[in-house]
C-alpha cells in the first residue's frame, strides 16, 4: 500500500523546497521517495521530479491558447489533469510502491473552493494510496494578529474542503528571530486555543492609523475604550471569527525548520501518526542513525522546544552545536586509523545440511586424490625426522 503527501500551501510558504528537502531526508532514513510536480508554473523545481505535469500541458500555452491570466490558467490546466488523469495513473504506475509527495500549486481557490484538485485526491485514494495533506504557512504571519487570523480561516476552509488527514505546518520557523517582540508565546498560536485573548492585539492593529482622543480631526463614530484605546469597527466581525474557529476546534500547527534534522523528524513522525505509515512495512527495518532515531518515541519537539531552540536560545545553542561538530570533526581527524571503528563485516550465510549420499562422494574424491599424489611421487612416503 503507497503513502503520500499532498503539499498545498499559499505562494511562497516553502513547498517545492519542502519537497526536496523531505526527498533529501527520507534518503537518509532509506525510504523510497518519489517526487510529482503537479504545478504547471513550477518551471525552477529544486528537486528532480519523478512525473511533471508540463509534459502533459503548460501554463504558458494555456494562457496563449485560452486568453487566460495566470490564476485561470492555473485552474484550466488542473481541471485538464482530472479530464487526464490516466496519465497520471499510468506514471504513478511506474513508481511501484515509492513513498511520493506531491507539489501542489499555490492558488487558494484550488484547496478551497475549486474541486479539480480535491477530485484528483480522491481518484489517488482510488488507487490505494493512503494520503496526508500537508499545508504550509510561512510563519511570517505570526508577527502580525491580523495575518494570523487570516491563515487560521485559510487553515479551516482548507481541512473542510480537502476531508483528508491533514496537518497545517508553519514553515520557516528558525526565522522567529526577526519577530522578537510576538505578544505570545509560540505554542500559544501552534495550540489555537483561548484565542479571545488576541483579539486588544487585533483592535490595536486595526486602530493604529486613528488619531487618538486628544488629537484634532479624532472621528466621533469611533467608540473609546479606556485602557484599549479606541474600538475597531471590526471588532464584533473579529469576535465571532474567533469564536467560529474555536468552535470547530480542528486548526493546529506543527513546526518546521527545513534544514534541520531534528525539526525533519519530527514533522515526518506526526505525519506517519496522521498516515498510519508503519516504519519499514514493505522494504523491511532497516539500521541507518536517522531511521534508528525515527523509531524512538522519546524523540518528541513541542512547542516549547522551539522557541527556546530558534527564539530563546538560537545563538547560544547554535554555537553549542557548532563547537560540537568541531570537536567531534577533529577527533575523527585525530584518530588513528587501528582506533578506526571495524567497517562491518557481512557473516556468511550458514551452508545446507548436507545428506549422507553427498558425504560418502566427498570421501571417496578425498581418497582418489591422496592415491593420485601418491602415484606421482613413486608410491613412496617420505618422512623427515
């Protein structure tokens, strides 16, 4: 049975280079991984893509072709990969049983109201795959209650939408350190919940272009509020965003830092619990460092961890990581090569039983061998004292 990951995700949140570096890190646990670029605008993929949609119709032709802009283009050449989608089968095909992401467009309207997409998803399941959506966010949105917001809306139509195992994944997240002054903590936005609390910060936003009270020109339709500040005309609209996301209590978040294992592993645990991905299923256990690592439950990364790792402590813990690699690239240098750890040996298989017809033919080619070098050497044994 195949598993997959259907990367979707807004413009710029890091999906082809997610792919690549997924692609790169399951390599290095030994699993079998496979590429699908199923956006006909990607023309620079950082990584090699097993299938590519541009074989099958470009954006640039349909553009020409149908006088489309870019957005309808985008939509027209999905729709024409559903019309096709036994090409993408036959591909698929050929790729066996490899663990396969797939690169999404960026376009919201296709993981939120277009059904081209979600109607390829459930032909994949057809197939026997077992799929996890992975949406992306650049975890820019945190430096901002408004932008926050917005992705949590995005987050929720698209779970409705795509009804698949899914997992919102905020992307990015070693760059926290260009935010230092976020109101909250970080799994106070990862968790989604008490989000009330947010809303003073979404008032504040929305007011800080209005003169204050003791300003000329301040508008009298606006209401005042004595440690707040003056009332955003939004704020009964943000309450019951608030209150409508709380209610459905489905958006999450999980973290990621692309270029670090850690991080990688993580994701890639709560993905295969989302899944139901069991480790070496049809390829076997296998004994490499990071699939050795994948199998531990003690290998866990919550929220806390990441914001002492990349907000809290990133410089000092990045130069503790830095002098760790040092010491332990010198002691290799060092090291002599008879303290070299042995490369590991392959044992011989066991040899068959062998029956009791096969030993008394060994006896007997012993024996004419021996008459044979006797017969050479004259018939005569020669004995030194």
């Amino acid at each position: 049975m195949p598993f997959a990951q259907l990367v979707i995700g807004p413009p710029g949140s890091g999906k082809s280079t997610y792919c690549d570096g997924m692609q790169q890190f399951m390599g290095a646990i030994e699993r079998k991984c496979s590429v699908v670029n199923l956006d006909p605008a990607n023309d620079r993929c950082s990584y090699e893509p097993a299938i590519d949609v541009r074989d099958l119709v470009t954006i640039d032709e349909i553009m020409e072709q149908e006088s489309l802009g870019p957005n309808g283009g985008i939509l027209y050449a999905l729709e024409e990969l559903e019309h096709n989608f036994d090409w993408l089968e036959q591909g698929l095909k050929e790729l066996g049983d490899d663990y396969v992401l797939f690169d999404c467009p960026g376009q919201v309207e296709l993981f939120t109201s277009h059904s081209s997409l979600r109607n390829i998803f459930f032909r994949l399941q057809k197939l026997g795959y077992r799929l996890v959506v992975v949406h992306l966010t650049d975890s820019i949105i945190l430096s901002r209650p408004s932008l926050y917001v917005s992705s949590l809306l995005l987050a929720l139509r698209s779970m409705l939408q795509m009804d698949l195992p899914h997992l919102n994944v905020l992307t990015k997240i070693d760059n926290l350190q260009n935010y230092p002054n976020l109101p909250f903590n970080l799994d106070f936005y990862t968790e989604v919940q008490d989000l009330h609390y947010l809303l003073p910060h979404l008032n504040r936003e929305q007011t800080s272009g209005i003169p204050g009270p003791t300003s000329v020109g301040v508008h009298a339709d606006i209401d005042m509020d004595e440690e707040e500040g003056p009332t955003s005309k939004f704020s009964a609209l943000n309450k019951a965003i608030v209150e409508l996301v709380e209610d459905f209590a489905l958006v999450g978040f999980e973290t990621l830092a692309v270029e670090d294992k850690k991080s990688m592993m993580t994701l890639l645990r709560a993905i295969d619990r989302a899944g139901g991905y069991a480790l070496g299923g049809i390829e076997g256990a296998n004994e490499t460092v990071w699939s050795m690592a994948m199998q531990q439950d003690a290998v866990t990364m919550d929220a806390r961890d990441v914001q002492e790792r990349w907000l809290d402590r990133r410089d000092e813990l990045d130069e503790e990581e830095r002098k760790a690699w040092e010491n332990e690239t010198k002691d290799m240098r060092d090291r002599p090569e008879a303290e070299m750890p042995p490369a590991p040996v392959r044992k011989p298989e066991p040899k068959a039983k062998k029956s009791d017809d096969e030993d008394d033919e060994m006896e007997d080619l012993e024996e004419m061998k021996q008459f044979m070098q006797k017969q050479k050497d004259g018939g005569i044994n020669i004995v030194k004292k």
